[in-house]
C-alpha cells in the first residue's frame, strides 16, 4: 500500500520540499543543477521510484539522514569560520546509494568498481 507522497506525480518537483535542509536547490521555482552528474543523478533517483522500486518516503529518510551527517561534521574552509558551500547533491546522492544498497539493489563495490571503469575511459567521454 502506499502513502500519500509515495506516488510520482504529474511534476517531479512536487515531491521535492521547497524549503528546509532537505529543499533542492532553486532558482526562481526551478530546479538548479551545478553540473550533468546531479541532474543525472537526480533523474535516475525519480526514474527508479517511478518504477517502484522503493517509497519515496524511504528515500527521504536517507537524503535527511545523509544531510545530517554532512550538518554534523560541516568542514570550513581553510583559515575560515566559514562552511564550505552544502553540497546538496552529495549528499542525494549518498542516499541513493544507501537505500539502493539496503535494498539489494546495488552493493557499495559494484558502485565503487563502475565508478572506476568509468574514470578510467579516455577523455571526451561524459556518460
């Protein structure tokens, strides 16, 4: 059975909170994205709940514990009081990557060893 919230709906971004620690990054009601990766990343997470391979709230659970951990152990810059910038998909993707592995769904050295094959390809390559 599922909860309120658990299902995709029509807007990806209505799943998403606009505000508070766990709020993606916004520009003018939109989602922004620093860089390919966190877009991918990103859609990859919306594509596997839609699948339903988990409960979006599962996932939640993971990206508020991951934002925790970041929280907890914020680094500063060097010879700064100043944190360094929150690295919101970081720390996404982290989730993912807890909730694929609670799941079964992919062990932390089969991300590890892909991860590599990957940055072992010739430069040119972004996928």
């Amino acid at each position: 059975m599922t909860e309120p919230g658990d299902l995709l709906p029509v807007h990806p971004g209505d799943l998403l909170p606009v505000s508070g620690p766990a709020a993606p990054p916004r520009a003018n009601g939109e989602l922004v994205f620093a860089a390919p990766w966190e877009s991918r990343t990103f859609g990859l997470t919306l594509a596997l709940h839609e699948r339903g391979l988990f409960a979006w709230s599962s996932f939640q659970e993971k990206l508020i514990e991951a934002i925790a951990r970041w929280e907890a152990d914020r680094p500063r810059a060097a010879g700064s009081e100043t944190p360094v910038e929150y690295p919101y998909y970081r720390c996404w993707q982290q989730a993912l990557e807890a909730l694929l592995a609670d799941l079964g769904l992919c062990a932390p050295t089969d991300l590890d060893d892909r991860a590599r094959t990957l940055a072992e390809r010739a430069h040119g390559h972004d996928h």
